[in-house]
C-alpha cells in the first residue's frame, strides 16, 4: 500500500466525515484523485464502511461489560458465535488464545440487564462465562498509526 493511500486512511479513521476536499488539502492531491483512490480503497475493501460514534451514556446503554466464554463441553462444536449472534447487545466477538474461547464487549441498560444478557449467552451456547465490568474508558476507538 503507498504511503498517500495510508495517509488517507489515517485521516479517515480520525474523522470518516472528512470531505474530498479537505482530504486533497491535507495529502496535496487534486479532489478528483483522493475520490478515485478512496473508491479504490472501498473495492478493495481497505476502507469497509463508515460509522457515527455514539455517546453510549446518552442512548441508554451505560454499562460495558467483557464477557469471556468457554464451552462447558470441551468436545462441542466451535460454535459459539454464531449461536450468540441474534443478541444485539453484543457489540464485538473476539477468537482469543488462552483458558477462554471468546471475549464478547456488550453494551447493556444496568447491572440487571447484565444479568439477565448473561443468562442468554450461556443457555443460547451452552458455555461458562468470566465477566468483568468496565469502570471508565479513557480512550477507545484510536486511528491505527499507520
């Protein structure tokens, strides 16, 4: 990948919001080239899409949690996320290395809408959980340096 189309996407990552216009300002290219090779970036699937960055406080959702799950039958098929899928309050499901197969980052109500999430995850896949409650986020969401 060149280095103008890193910087792009830099820009991009920082605000997806950014104009052609002020993305031809800040990389010194004319605004028709940074359209082509943002166009190029999306058919490659660099650049997947574009997302608002919610006030989680603000739509109800205080509460983030770190659900790690492990399948109660070691011999089960890897199926997990599949089957916890159809639970929207769960924001992002990660393959992990380690005692636990998965981490899930949900996004809930209350502690008891924490509760009652858990209790769906392990009957939906048949796992045990770990959880751990989020206090504060500093920071979330950074750019990759590029």
């Amino acid at each position: 990948m060149e280095d103008i189309d890193r910087h792009i996407i830099g820009l991009l990552a920082a605000d997806g919001r950014t104009s052609f216009t002020d993305l031809a300002r800040e990389t010194g290219l004319s605004v028709s080239a940074v359209h082509q090779r943002v166009r190029r970036l999306q058919k490659r699937g660099v650049i997947r899409g574009y997302a608002a960055v919610l006030d989680h406080e603000a739509v109800g959702l205080p509460l983030t949690a770190f659900v790690s799950i492990k399948p109660i039958d070691p011999a089960a098929p890897d199926d997990a996320p599949e089957k916890v899928a159809h639970l929207d309050e769960i924001e992002a499901c990660h393959s992990v290395a380690g005692d636990e197969s998965y981490i899930l980052k949900v996004r809930v109500a209350s502690p008891f809408a924490l509760e009652e999430l858990l209790q769906q995850i392990r009957a939906a896949a048949n796992v045990s959980t770990r959880t751990t409650v989020v206090l504060s986020t500093p920071y979330e969401g950074r750019p990759p340096c590029l």
